[in-house]
C-alpha cells in the first residue's frame, strides 16, 4: 500500500519533487501551491486556482500555468504567456534544452463546458513560441521519453496517449480505465500515466503495451512524478508515496524568459 505524506481538502495536482527530497503540488480547486518536506507543510504561493502544471526554473523560481503561464518567486508571480481564445493552461514538461512545453485549454472545465481541440505549445530558451501539436482533446500529462525526441501527450477527454516526433502526432496507449490525467517516463521507457476516476495508475512499456496497473485509495488520481524509484502522485485530497521497481528520468529546469511573451 502507498503510503499518505498528507491529506489536504480539494484537488491536489502538478507534483514536482524537489532534489533530495521533499514535493510541491497545487490545489486545483482550493488554490495555491504547497511544499510539503521533512514532515511539513508549508505554503509558496497563494491562492491562485487551476494550475495543472508546474515546472523549476533554472533560476530558482517556479513556472505556473493556470488562466495564463507564470512564473513565480518568492511569494509573487507574474504573466510571461497568454494566448487569444485560451481559457487557461494545463501540464507541463521541460525538454533537454530548457523549452518549457504547455497544454492549452480552450473550454472551461469548472463550468462543464464542452471540450474542443486545443494544443501543446513549445515556448524556447530565446522566448519564441510555436505549436507543437494540435486538434487535441484537452491536453494534459506531458512528457520526454529518454531519446529526448519524442513527447508524450495525455489526451483527456479521448482517454488516451499520444506520441509527437518530428511534428507528425501518433496513437501511443489507451487507458485501460477511466483517464489519461498526469504523466511520467521512466529510465527504461517506460510511460506510467494517472488513470483519474478509475483511482489508478497504469505503466505503459516503450511499445505502448500496457505493463501494470496500480489501483489506489483515495477517489481520483490526477498526477504523479517521481524522485529515484519512489513514485509520488496526487489525488483529489491527498498526496500518496509509492516504490516502485523503476528508475524516473529526471524533468530538466526550465530555461525560457521570465519577462512578458507575445
């Protein structure tokens, strides 16, 4: 059984483990994002709701999604990136070069609106952004393989996952139950993916077959990221800590500009 680091009300997202121990997450719904480490709690950025992605710069401090693309140090945030006819913004990940990769929302899921096709956007260390995928049903979990070439896309509302390399956009896996939420790759390949209201998490090998399944307690499992071989995920109301028998890729820092994007 997993162990629980903590419980907190609302739905708990975006895990980012930090080096030698210790993760930070989001509240989705309750707002803020939290850093819980050496048994406790502590608060790093207040109140603001939605954000499904976060990722370290090189910096020091934080990129946040939410209604827009942030970056946040020392309590404050402030906009690098909006996009006309986005409601907000989903998961992250960090490509070998320090590019910052995000999925855009363009539907309201606080108010049951219903999905349409929407986009993964590459912003680079020069601040240049550009579409690396698109016509994708509520992007979400984000991730490199180890040949740093291919991404994985976590395609929410079609309950699968999909494969970008070389601006083609390919069928990778399909949820054997519930949804593809958050998304992680370990060293071998493998692509375990957060299984939502199915309360699970599922390992997929690098030929797209699924490999394991993993239920777990706590009602809907939205994310999860790992530090060595142990495997913290988020829940709607708890933060949980597995081991498991495989070695996570590291998520490089981020290394895009911190001032205003167009």
């Amino acid at each position: 059984m997993p162990e629980q680091l903590l419980a907190m009300p609302g739905l708990l997202e975006a895990p980012l483990v930090e080096p030698g121990g210790g993760v930070v997450f989001s509240n989705v719904t309750g707002g803020g994002v939290f850093r819980y480490a050496e048994s406790r709690l502590s608060t790093v950025l207040e109140s603001r709701r939605g954000i499904g992605g976060l990722a370290r710069h090189a910096d020091g401090g934080l990129i946040v999604t939410g209604r827009d693309v942030s970056y946040a140090r020392g309590g404050v945030h402030r906009t690098i990136l909006a996009v006309d006819g986005a409601t907000g913004f989903n998961d992250v990940t960090v490509g070998a070069d320090g590019s910052l990769y995000v999925g855009v929302l363009r539907h309201n899921p606080q108010r049951g609106e219903a999905v349409v096709p929407s986009e993964v956007l590459r912003i680079d260390p020069a601040g240049v952004v550009t579409t690396v995928a698109s016509n994708i049903l509520w992007p979400n979990g984000l991730g490199f393989a180890p040949d740093g070439e291919t991404l994985y896309v976590c395609e929410y509302s079609a309950r699968r996952v999909l494969a970008v390399r070389d601006g083609r956009t390919t069928l990778f896996a399909t949820a054997p139950a519930g949804e593809c939420d958050g998304l992680a790759v370990d060293s071998d390949g493998g692509v375990w993916v957060a299984l939502g209201s199915a309360s699970a998490i599922a390992r997929f090998t690098a030929d797209g077959a699924l490999d394991a399944r993993i239920d777990l307690p706590g009602g809907f499992v939205s994310s999860l990221a790992f530090e060595g071989d142990a495997l913290y995920v988020t829940t709607a109301g708890a933060v949980l800590r597995e081991n498991v028998d495989r070695i996570g890729l590291p998520v490089p820092e981020a290394r895009i500009p911190t001032a205003g994007l167009s």
